[in-house]
C-alpha cells in the first residue's frame, strides 16, 4: 500500500466528524483493515501528528500537539470527575448503611426512590448547561454546579428522614452533579480530537478512583465519626476537588470557526436556549438515536447493579468488610482497564472496543454473577472481570457521541443523551427495586441479575446498530 493510499484512507476512516461521514465518499476505503491501521498509526499517530481531513483544523486542538494548557485541563477534570462520577460509582455504600439505620424501617423499593431521583435529576439536568457551554464555555455553570453538589452532600449528613435524603441528596445535589457534568465531560473534546480516546480515558479514571476513595473512606469514617461527619468529610473533599476542575477544567474556544450568535432580546437568548438545550430533533438522526440508547442502557445497568451489589454481596453469605471491598475492587480495576481500553480506542476505534467490553459485561453476568454468585471465590472472579470490561463504557461513550457530531455541538447532543438516560433511570429503579422487594430472597436478587444484565445486552446491540449505520459491517478502525 502506498503512502498516498493509506493518506486517503486516514481521511475517510478515522476520525471523521459526522459532517464529512456524510459528504465524503465512504465506499472508497473499503478494504480498510486492522492491518492497514497498523501502518497509519506508525506514520501518523505514533508520532503525534494528528490526521489531515476534511473539516479538521490541527491549530484548533492544541492536546494533540501536547500543549501544556490543555494537559492542565485533563488534570482539571479528571478532579472533577473524581466526586461526580465517582459518587455515583459510589452509591451501594450509602444505600447499605441508610437501609440498615436511618431507614431500616422502610422497604428497598421506596429507599431505591432517593437513588433513582438521584440519577434522573442529575443526568437530565445536564441538558440544561449543554447549550450554554457550547456558547459560553463552563466557568459560570461549574461555579453555580459545585455550590449546589456541596450543599446538597453537607445537608445530608443531618438526614434521618425520607424527604430529607431527597430533597438534600436527590434533587439539590443531583442538580449540582448534573450542571458540573457536561462542562467536565465537554473540555476534553475542545483541546483533542486525535488524542481523545485516551484523553478521556485520563480524565474519566477520576471517577474510578472516586469509587474507590469513598466506599473506603466512608466505610472507615462510619464506625469512628458516625455518618454525620463521614458525609460532612467527603462532602469537603468534593468541594475541593470540583474548585481545581472550576479553576483549570477550561474549555479550549474558537469563535472564528464557531462565532457566537447574538441577540437583541433577552427573550430571543432565552428561545434560543431552551430550543436548543430540549431538541429532540437530534433523535431523527438514527446514528444519534441508537448511540444515544447504547449509552443510556449501559450506564443505567451499570449503575443499578452497583447501587445494589453491596448489599447482594452481604445477602450472599459475606462480611459487611468484604462486600464493601468487593465494591472497592470493581473501580479499582476499571482505573487500570480505563487506561489500556483509551490506548486500543484509540488504535482500533472506540465502538470497536465498547461493543466488545459491553457484550462482556453481558457475559459475566449472566455466566458468573448469576450462575456462582453465591459463592465468594466466584464472585471475587466476577468483581475482577466486570470491573475491567465495564469501566471503559463511562469512558468511551463521550467518544462514542463525538464521533457521530461537530465539536461545537457536542455539549448539546451530548447532554441531550443524557436526557434520554435520565428518562430511563426512574421507571428502571423503580422496577429493581419491586423485584428485590426488602432485600432478603436471593430468587429476587437473581431476577434482578437476570433483568439489569437484559439491559446491557440491549445496550450493546445499540451501539452495534450504530456502528452499522456509520460504517457497514466491514472491518475498520471506528
């Protein structure tokens, strides 16, 4: 194969934003194979220059040439994403303990209603900051996310009713991890467009290694602090964290590429954002649609199965100590998989490796997880595998998304994704927790394997659909 022809391909095949998916002539590259990829990456990629197509501008992505500025923004995020998403990594150790204190007297099913509320806020309020860092940048909604995530994780601490978990958890610090959540997850595709796989793999390890900070730490405080202060104690560590994601989690803007539409009206601004934060047009697009199903299934399943594996792993003849732990292992290994899965998106293509690490998950659930959950050997082999397969899907699904739109509108289809996951996240915790009803038959807890793995399973052929659609059934790097 010629340099020419292996240029040409480059252009078509790899990170092609959706735009040029559509006005290129994608028959031509075909034949392009893992081994022809193997080529591209030794002439291009491993020397850190980025790829030359259509509609790419390399002076508008200072992360692929290693500037220091946006290698500061990963280190930004990557602490902001340590409370936000590591918390929500994080939610079995507040479910076990509340269930057994504060609201023993309640069943699982009303208990799942502060973690549901939880998940659904805070995935559909990221569509209401999607269009305004797209327009503004995030410095305004991480200041206004942080203080509400922070204020809403200090009240808890004094929580011993329902309400008040809802009201101090559910909604006032949902809506904080919401707003911070598309700003965070945004900046990385402002500084990198060959580079992000890995990118994002870096910054998202923050919410591994938030799932495995707090169930320990809040495990420890619990028995030496009471849960008071241990809620208090973690709520001042994610205050630290989300200021240095606020001070250099900076996004990387271009207004001569994307200048800002102004308006004379502050009305008109106001249509305008609430058009663009709740179009639903962007599901016409079938690519959009089913990325946006794969994501939004995979991520409520694995969340669920988290949210409720502690107490599963109590259930199944082991110690508080070690189902805590269990839990642990999980983020544990997904900060060592985030980092290898980033490298093979990034050579192979990031729904190549999503649909593989999904259709896995599918595979030790049902085979280990439900078949030999019962015994701890077993299930210790479960928490090592799952953890590695699952830890690339929070990862890789920004990559995913990027792939199939613009940069400049990004924030919105991807917080518009989220949209769609949180429309999913009530109706699917309320229906976990009716099937494991209080806590106590291992027949429920199976069902409930039996019932999240579907959803991952569903999950997986969505992103097979979608890569279908971009690219056909042939072999390529995508």
């Amino acid at each position: 194969m010629s340099t020419d022809d292996i240029k040409t391909r480059t252009t078509i095949n790899r990170f092609v934003p959706h735009e040029s998916v559509e006005e290129l002539n994608v028959t031509q590259s075909n034949e392009l194979s893992f081994e022809d990829s193997d080529e591209i990456e030794n002439q291009s990629i491993t020397q850190d220059k980025p790829q030359e197509f259509e509609g790419y501008n390399p002076d508008h992505y200072p992360g692929d040439r290693n500037e220091i500025k946006s290698w500061l923004a990963i280190i930004g995020t990557f602490f902001g994403l340590l409370p936000v998403f590591g918390f929500i990594n994080s939610l079995g150790s507040i479910e076990a303990y509340i269930s057994k204190n504060q609201l023993k007297s309640i069943d699982s099913t009303t208990i799942s209603w502060i973690f549901s509320l939880y998940l659904a806020i805070a995935f559909v309020s990221t569509v209401l900051t999607g269009a305004y860092f797209d327009r503004n940048g995030g410095l305004k909604p991480m200041i206004l996310g942080t203080l509400m995530y922070f204020g809403g994780m200090f009240a808890m601490g004094n929580c011993t009713e329902l309400w008040q978990f809802i009201l101090s958890f559910s909604i006032v610090s949902g809506l904080g991890c919401g707003i911070c959540t598309t700003p965070l997850v945004s900046v990385t595709n402002t500084h990198f467009y060959v580079k992000r796989p890995i990118a994002n793999s870096i910054n998202t390890l923050g919410g591994s290694l938030g799932g495995l900070i707090f169930p320990i730490t809040l495990k420890k405080l619990y028995s030496e602090v009471g849960f008071t202060w241990a809620v208090r104690i973690v709520a001042l560590f994610c205050l630290f964290c989300l200021v240095i994601a606020t001070v250099f989690g900076r996004e990387n803007r271009h207004p001569e590429e994307h200048p800002k539409q102004e308006f004379d009206k502050k009305t008109d601004l106001l249509k305008w954002y609430f058009s663009t934060c709740f179009n639903l047009k962007y599901f016409k697009d079938m690519r959009f649609l089913s990325s946006a199903l794969g994501l939004s299934l995979c991520e409520v399943s694995m969340t669920v199965s988290g949210t409720f594996f502690t107490s599963y792993a109590i259930l199944a003849g082991n110690s508080s100590n070690t189902a805590y732990l269990m839990s642990t292992i999980i983020n544990a290994v997904g900060i060592v998989a985030r980092l290898a899965q980033g490298m093979a998106a990034q050579r192979y293509g990031s729904y190549n490796i999503i649909i593989i690490c999904a259709c896995t998950c599918v595979i030790w659930n049902f085979v280990l997880w439900l078949g030999f959950g019962t015994h701890t050997g077993i299930l210790w082999a479960y928490v090592i595998l799952y953890g590695f397969s699952s830890s690339s899907i929070f990862s890789l699904t920004p990559v995913c998304v990027s792939k199939i739109c613009s940069t400049s509108d990004f924030g919105k289809k991807y917080s518009t994704a989220y949209m769609l996951q949180a429309a999913l996240t009530l109706p699917v915790f309320a229906v976990c927790g009716k099937i494991i009803g209080n806590g106590d038959s291992q027949t429920n807890y199976n069902w409930f394997i039996v019932f999240s793995s579907c959803l991952m399973a569903v999950g997986s052929v969505s992103f097979i659909v979608t890569r279908l659609l971009c690219v056909g059934k042939r072999i390529c790097v995508f």
